[in-house]
C-alpha cells in the first residue's frame, strides 16, 4: 500500500513540473494558453511559478523554461493569479493564446529569511535581535565585503582605519567593550568562523592589507549581523563584539546562466588639507628665526624681493595625488536541476591608489555546489582561491607630505633627489620614498568548507562538515641608497613570510517536529573543534654594491641582518546546543547553550560557559487582534537576555615566556634568554552578559515596518595588563580586572511603495549608543596611555589633555604669563586654564578630559527607486557627536618655520596682528596636546548614488542576449562636515586610542560606469 501512495505522489510531482494541470476531462475546452514568465529586471525565465485562473482550481506550474501551457473552460478574457516565493504577486489578464509575464522581486520577502547560526529561520518567527543587509548595500561596494555595513544596519558602527587600498575597516557592533582584547566582530563565511586580525610578516612599512579584502564582495548572496546575546551566544567565546554571518551565491534548479559584469571609474583624493605655499611658508621662517634671535633682523631666511619671486613653491600632496583608476571583471556560472546546483565565478579586481605607486589587486575564483546524492544524503562544496597584490604607502608619508617645506625641491640641480627637509627637523622627501621605496605584499588564500548531511530519522538530519582556510602571505622590502631612508645603510633589503593554517571540523544533530499542527520544535545538538597555527620567517641586508637587484638577491649584501622566525598555535573545542519551540506561531521560546575550551587561556580558567534565553510574542496572531490588522499587519515584541566571551588576546598570554637576548662577554657575542612574562594559571574570558529587548511592527501589509531594540550589555572580568610589584621582576601582568557597559537604542524603519510600473523602497536606521567605564584594575580611578585617559564613570576614547585659554598679550604677561607653560613667557603665546587651582598651568597637572570619540548616535538612509526599466538608489550616512584627535593639524600649527604649517599661519600672533586664537611663530615651541586639535567629526554623506537602466528585452533578444543593464555610480561623493582633516569618517582602530588622525592615507571619491550582460 505504501508503494502505491509513493507512486501515486511521484506521478504527481511529475505532473506539476512539466505544467500539466489536472483539470476536468469533461468539460468543454474553450481556450487554450501558453505563456512565460520572466524576471521584470533581468528578463531571465523564473521556473516552479505557480500560476492559477482566479475564481477556479486549475493551474499550472512553469517548467525550466519558464513556459507554462493550459487547456480550460475558461473563455478569454479571464485573470491570472501568478505567483512564485521571492516575487510580488500579480494578477494578469489574459486576451489572447500567449501571454509573457513579468514579475518583480520582492525583497521583503527574500529577506524574511535570517541566516543564524547553525541553521536559518524566518524573520516571523526570529526571536534575537539580527538583521540582514539590504541587497542594495550588498551591490553598493566592490572593495570590501566589510563596506556594505556602513549605514545600512542598526548599531553597526563601521570607520576606515586607512584610505589604502586594501586596508581593513574598524567595525563595533553596539560599542567596544575591550580595552585590551579584540573588538571586531566575528565573521562566517559559508559556516567557516574567522576573525579578522592583521596578519603580516612584520616587513613591511604602513598599513597591512585586510585580510578579508580576499573575499570577492560579488560573490556574496547575504550578510546577517547577530548582535544581541541571543543571537551569539550559540558562537560562545567569540560572541561578545557581535556575529556577522556571510553566505555565498549558490546555483538553483534551472538552465545554466553565464553572467559577466564590467566596471571601470576613477578615484581621486575627497579632500586636502591647506598648507603654506612658497611665500606664506618663507615669511612664517622669517618670523620664526626673528622671534629668537630679533638682533638678527626680519628677513634672516629670505628678502622680501626673494620672497616675491618664489611664486608657489612644491605643492608636495599635488605632486603626490592622482586619479586612480579602478577596474572590476566579474564572470559567473550558474545553474543546476533537482539533484546537483552549482555555482561558478572568477574576479579581477585592480585599483589603484590615489596616491602614487600605491595600488591593490585581487584575483579570485569561487566553487560552489550542493548535490542530492540519494533521498537521505545531501553534499555541499564552498571553496575560494584568492591571490591579493597590495603596493602599500610607507608609514609617515601623509605627514612628509604635509611637512614638507614648500620652498624645498624634489630634485638637486643635478637631477638627483632632494635627500631630505634642508631645515632642522628631519624628514624624508616622501616623492623620492613614493618613487623609489619598494613596499610590497602579496597574499594567497584558500577558504573552503565540505559538508555532508544524512536524515538518520525522517526529523533528524546528522551534518558534519569539515572546513580550512589557509593563507600564505609574502612581504618584501628596499630602501635604495639613493634616498634618505636607505643612505646610511646604502641600500636595505628585507623580505619576510608568514603563513597560517586553521582547520575546523563541526558535527552537529537537528530535529525538527511539529506537533498536533501546533507546537513546533527545533533541538540543536553539537561538538565542534578549531585548530590554528601561525608561522612567520623575516630576512634582510643592507651594504649593497648597487640598488639593481633590490631584494630579490639578499646575499649582495655585505651586511645581513639578524634573521627572525616564529610560530603560534591555538586550539579551541566547543560542545553546543540550542533549543527553538514556538506555539500556534504566537509564542516563541530559544534557549541556548554553548561550552568552549580555549588554549589561550590559564591552566584553572580553560572552559567558559554561554548560556542564553529569548522570548517572543507574536500579538497580531491572537484571535482579539483581528480588528486592527487592516492597519497594523503585524506586532511582535521579544526580549532575550545571555553571556558570551572573548578570547582574542593573542597565545600564551597566561604563560611565562622567555625572549633571547645578545650578551658581549669579551670579544664573543653569546645568546641567552631573559624572562618577559609572569605566568597567571587563573587567566580567563571576559564575559559580556547582554539584555535586550525590541519590538516588531508591520503596517498597512507590510509596506511600513518599523524595529525598536533597547539593549544593556555589561563586559566584565575584562582583560587588562595591571601593575604588578616589581618585587617579582615584572612591571605589570595581563589580568582579569575590570567593567565596561554599553547600552542604547536602536530604530529601523523600511517602507516598501508603488506599483508594478513604480516602486519605491527605502531603508533608515538611526542608533544611540552610551559607552562607560564602571570599573578598572586594582581599585585604579584612571589609567593614563598619551593623550587618552581611562576613567572610571567616562567613555573608552576619552582625550586627555589641556584646555586653552586665549593668546597671551602684552599687557598681560605679568598676570597671565604663568598659564603659558613657558619658563619665560612671551607675548603670543597661548593660554591654558588652570584645571588643579595652583595658580599656574603645568602640562604634567593641568590635564582634563577634553571630549571623546564615542558618537552620540549613527544613521544610515537608503533608497531605491524603479521605473520600468530605470533603477535609482541612494545611500547616506553619518556619524554625530564623535571627536577626533586632529594630529595632522597639531604638528601643522607649531609654527616653528622648521617645516610646512596650517594656513592659520598667515594669521599667527605678531606685535602688529595681536590675535586672540592664533599663537606666535617660534624657532622651538613645546607641543601641548589640548582641546584646539580635538575637533568635532560629525559628518552627512552621500555614501553611494548609483543609476541603472535595463535594456528592454526585445533588444537584448537581437543582441543574442538575455539581459543588458547599464549603470553609473558615485561613491563618496559629497561629505558635510566641520571637520578641518582629509576626512571625518577616520580612526587608527584601537579600543584605547580610536578617532585618532594622524598621517592616515585620505578617504577617496569615485565615478564609475558599468555593465552586467546575461547570456
């Protein structure tokens, strides 16, 4: 009996595909129809729609094709019900015996799926707090898969570290919370968890590349970011700075597509900062040398006449910058049928750098596919290979070419360079660094994941998957002599390697039931393990006979240099389960919990435990709702409350450690070791306990849906380097001390207008973060790291320095000139409040907290207009009330005429220009870190405006083709703000030091065109 239902129901099936309908024999046929159904954008046949004649039960299903074929009663006219997951549904009039069929991709409903960890749900019936990235953000970016987060998700706070090609991007999901471990999120990439830590041999000069800058961004099908502990807590020890899940395209069930796209734009530097020209910068000497040594006159750098016949002088960032161009090639394959789904692409990726002799290049290929083997067993294949190229600007060049005295020359008059700035202070000329220094990195990675899963039960499903990502990284370095760096050494030649290997193995059993068509349930059970190890070789020489052979010949020369090697290991194995059961789709329970064993941490500390606890309530599924839902469609409030941890705080931390050493006994040079780390058995995790608790609500059928979150999340026994008696031979010793808490609101609003002609859809989020110090090591009110101080009670961030008070006058040096710092105060001198009451302004005593580089809120706003054929979509974003430590401007107003300065210069304090704001020229200034060069780093931009137009389909038809879609984009292209630097959206990463700008490659803008053809 039970053979025969089988039969019966394959006999069905195959029905159904090949769009077949059952209908009444007997009745009369009145009309017969045969019909398509394509993508409204793409124009590619859609297969497995389901089209119906309203007002009857006969309907048809479209085959691979696309096509679709009925026989009915029916007379025409008469109207189709079509519809198909993933697209809007629509209703046809049929006139005739063909119809083709359009529909429109409806991305709220692509994007009700959630990828969690371990598994995937509906956002209906989601009880964390998680969020996916719009499709239109996903397409925004080429760069970085890490670029599609800024404005585009709640809470997410995304700041470049560097406009360098290639380099990485600072990401804090509802604040940071360590201070000295890692911040960053973690990523999984198809199922494979990473963290995404600079990985360089240590040769190199500059920013390192982003080691995530492997990961083709087109590839990438959807980004869902975990953030409360709900969400994380299944990641245990890697969850507290948040989770941002990747998953890559994958094929489908229908005919093979071949899809290339092309784009090709320019860049250029957004912003520069105003500096001297020849005749500003040889009168701001003048002044300098005359306010030290007045008996000398005021022209002891040059005469007037000299002056006048300067002209502008070297524009050192003008010689520097230049339009960089930026180039993208995307082909890819893809397709299958109900056994075997692939996809298939390749990727180049060049661009070049806004600065000269400074470029990326990515070169990449992915596999993806997922075979039905038998009824019960499924297989799955990930797998990227990806070789990066980066030519990376050499450290301290931005602040070369700022520095640079206008009035110097990049060449002698013999042709050769220009050594060095002619004045007191030294540095190098950055075009001849630019021109002749190589700094170069090439990175090879291999990501992949296999999976296999087998239904043990008809509700439960055994997978074990297996997973490695290997990178092999290659730095190479030469100073030539014929610039200043590598004079001394007469050339200096340095390559290094680093390689890491981590493999990962997952096993995981799910079951899944419904119950009296009620109660639903899905257990999640698992052990998992992760390996990785790190290993790194660094060579040089200097002495070189000739620059010629660069570093490729080390043993040129006569001078080697000590070698250096290394390797690293970690271990972690996690046990962890999960438990989903909702009632009547009403009432939603999660619990969770997950246990990690860590090699990073103390011999007593090395298992941590994450639980976890959602619940949600889905109002608008109550009977007593039904009166308002014509209104508001949907309603559903959740809270969840748990722990998760952090381990990213480097190997062998809890370890005592031993560093070899050189000692000269005599003539002999011997090697020892010398102890350079206590031991701590008791080292553990910091733990993060999160609550959070939001609000879902749809109106008017979805087309207005709006997302309130409010979280606490409280970071404790946080990982800090305390001070230690020095009885034991150590001056501090990595310990678990201390509170951080971060709590705030987050608000999404989308909105989903128009017709099947219009549409018009749009995306803003806006959050409010607080970020406080509760407690610090010791008992300890403050811990003081330069112009940063962390205090009890005050954010991490927070700038510690002086407050300034005017300009000292002539009349007022008797009075005021004990707030000058100086032991002999001059008029034009700045002032400086006296913070303790002493009576006089020290730098040592008179410090406050000067502001913070906590935003007080961060927004994102998208939109997406379509018209026909015709798509405009539009992102801004901003940052408000964040500071940042302008350290460009700090070293430009010193006004020492020893190198280039500010404009503000031209308005510096003189006997005759007595300026209340702008201090005196002078030879020898003290720099004193104030609140004059903490600026305010709000920021409105329009992130990204791209227009397309898809060609009608009639002309691709012509073309051999199945869709042409043309389109120009704009990136960064306008910025509103005060901020006086290359650019507000800036910090150097750290927890301890964030917002910090100085000599940081710029941020650029871009102008591209493209095209994406379908075969």
């Amino acid at each position: 009996m039970k053979n025969n239902i089988n039969i019966l129901l394959w006999i069905s099936i195959l029905l159904i595909s090949t769009g077949i309908n059952a209908q009444n024999t007997q009745a009369t046929i009145n009309s017969t129809l045969n019909g398509t159904v394509i993508d409204q954008v793409t124009n590619q046949p859609i297969p497995g729609v389901n089209i119906q004649i309203k007002g009857t039960t006969h309907s048809a299903v479209t085959d691979l094709d696309g096509k679709f074929y009925f026989q009915t009663g029916q007379k025409f006219p008469y109207i189709l019900i079509v519809s198909y997951i993933g697209y809007v549904t629509a209703e046809i009039t049929a006139n005739t015996d063909f119809v083709q069929i359009s529909l429109k991709e409806d991305r709220k409903e692509l994007d009700e799926l959630v990828i969690i960890g371990y598994g995937s749900t509906t956002k209906k019936d989601y009880t964390g707090a998680a969020e996916t990235v719009s499709s239109t953000a996903l397409k925004a970016t080429q760069r970085t898969l890490e670029s599609s987060l800024q404005g585009s998700v709640a809470g997410v706070n995304v700041t470049q570290t560097s406009g360098q090609p290639g380099a990485g991007l600072s990401i804090r999901i509802r604040g940071g919370s360590s201070i000295q471990g890692g911040n960053e999120p973690l990523y999984v990439v198809d199922g494979f968890p990473l963290y995404n830590s600079d990985f360089t041999a240590g040769v190199l000069s500059g920013t390192p590349t982003n080691p995530l800058s492997s990961i083709n961004p087109a590839d990438i099908e959807s980004i869902t970011v975990l953030k409360d502990a709900s969400s994380t807590a299944i990641y245990g020890s890697r969850g507290a700075n948040g989770v941002v899940i990747i998953t890559t395209k994958k094929g489908s069930a229908s005919a093979m597509t071949v899809n290339y796209d092309f784009t090709i734009g320019q860049q250029e530097v957004r912003n520069k900062v105003d500096v001297l020209d020849a005749k500003g910068f040889a009168r701001l000497r003048n002044a300098a040398l005359y306010d030290t040594n007045p008996a000398l006159g005021p022209n002891q750098y040059l005469t007037d006449a000299q002056i006048a016949a300067l002209g502008k002088g070297v524009d050192w960032q003008e010689e520097a910058f230049q339009k960089g161009l930026v180039q993208n090639h995307q082909l890819s394959v893809s397709g299958g049928n109900n056994q075997t789904k692939y996809a298939v692409s390749g990727n180049y990726y060049n661009q070049e750098g806004i600065i000269k002799n400074t470029g990326f290049e990515r070169l990449s290929g992915r596999v993806n596919l997922t075979s039905k083997i038998s009824s019960k067993a499924r297989f799955g294949l990930n797998l990227t290979i990806a070789e990066t190229k980066s030519k990376v600007a050499p450290a301290g060049l931005i602040t070369s070419l700022l520095s640079m005295p206008p009035t110097a020359t990049i060449y002698e008059s013999d042709g050769s360079y220009t050594l060095r700035n002619p004045f007191e202070n030294i540095f190098a000329n950055p075009i001849a660094t630019l021109n002749e220094r190589k700094n170069e990195a090439i990175t090879d990675r291999i990501l992949g994941t296999i999976y296999g899963e087998y239904d043990i039960l008809k509700n439960l499903v055994f997978k074990v998957s297996f997973g490695t990502d290997l990178i092999f990284n290659k730095e190479k370095s030469y100073l030539p002599s014929s610039i200043y760096e590598g004079l001394i050494t007469n050339g200096e030649g340095r390559i290094g390697t680093a390689d890491s290997r981590t493999w990962l193995n997952e096993n995981t059993l799910t079951y899944s039931k419904v119950f009296a068509e009620k109660h639903s349930l899905n257990v999640l059970a698992g052990y998992t393990q992760q390996n990785s190890t790190r290993e790194f070789v660094t060579a040089g020489s200097q002495q070189f006979v000739n620059d010629v052979t660069y570093y490729y010949s080390l043993q040129s020369g006569n001078v080697a240099l000590m070698p250096t090697s290394g390797e690293s290991t970690w271990a972690l194995n996690s046990y962890l389960s999960r438990v989903n059961y909702n009632y009547d789709s009403k009432y939603f329970l999660t619990a969770s919990l997950r246990a990690d064993g860590s090699s990073r941490f103390g011999k007593n500390n090395k298992w941590g435990y994450f639980p976890s606890f959602a619940a949600a309530w889905q109002i608008s599924n109550e009977d007593f709702f039904a009166p308002v839902k014509d209104v508001i469609n949907s309603l559903k409030i959740r809270t969840s409350y748990g722990a998760t941890g952090n381990q990213e705080i480097g190997e062998y931390q809890s370890l005592a450690t031993l560093s070899s050493v050189k000692y000269l006994f005599g003539d002999q040079i011997y090697t020892g070791f010398t102890p350079t780390r206590i031991s701590n058995d008791d080292l553990g995790w910091e733990l993060t306990n999160q609550f959070d608790a939001g609000v879902d609500v749809g109106f008017f059928n979805d087309k207005l849906n709006l997302t309130v979150d409010v979280y606490r999340k409280t970071t404790k026994d946080l990982l800090l380097a305390v001070q230690i008696p020095y009885t034991t031979g150590f001056t501090s010793s990595l310990q678990n001390f201390g509170t951080v808490q971060n709590q705030g609101i987050e608000l999404g609003i989308n909105t989903a207008l128009g017709n099947t002609a219009f549409s018009w859809t749009s995306n803003f989020n806006i959050s409010f973060n607080s970020n406080k110090i509760i407690a610090l090591g010791n008992d300890a009110e403050f811990y003081t790291f330069g112009n940063y101080i962390l205090r009890k009670g005050e954010s991490l961030g927070t700038f510690y320095g002086a407050v300034t008070d005017g300009i000292l006058q002539t009349a007022d040096i008797a009075t005021k000139g004990v707030f000058t710092g100086n032991a002999t105060p001059k008029a034009g001198d700045r002032l400086y409040k006296d913070i303790n009451g002493d009576g006089a302004f020290t730098t040592a005593a008179d410090r406050t907290s000067i502001g913070d580089a906590q935003p007080d809120f961060i927004f994102g706003f998208t939109n997406n207009f379509t018209y026909r054929g015709f798509e405009l979509s539009a992102l801004i974003n901003g940052s408000v009330g964040n500071k940042i430590l302008n350290g460009n401007a700090q070293a430009l107003e010193l006004y020492n005429g020893q190198q280039n300065a500010s404009t503000s210069a031209l308005d510096a304090w003189t006997p005759t220009n007595p300026s209340t704001t702008t201090p005196r020229a002078k030879l020898d200034p003290a720099p004193v870190f104030s609140n004059r060069f903490v600026e305010d780093g709000s920021f409105v931009r329009i992130k990204n405006i791209t227009f397309s137009y898809n060609l009608p389909k009639k002309i691709s038809e012509k073309l051999l083709l199945t869709s042409v879609k043309f389109r120009v984009v704009g990136e960064n292209l306008f910025t509103f703000t005060k901020y006086t630097g290359f650019d507000p959206e800036v910090t150097n990463g750290t927890t301890i030091s964030p917002g910090t700008d100085t000599g940081i490659y710029p941020a650029s803008k871009t102008i591209s065109g493209g095209l994406t053809v379908t075969f």
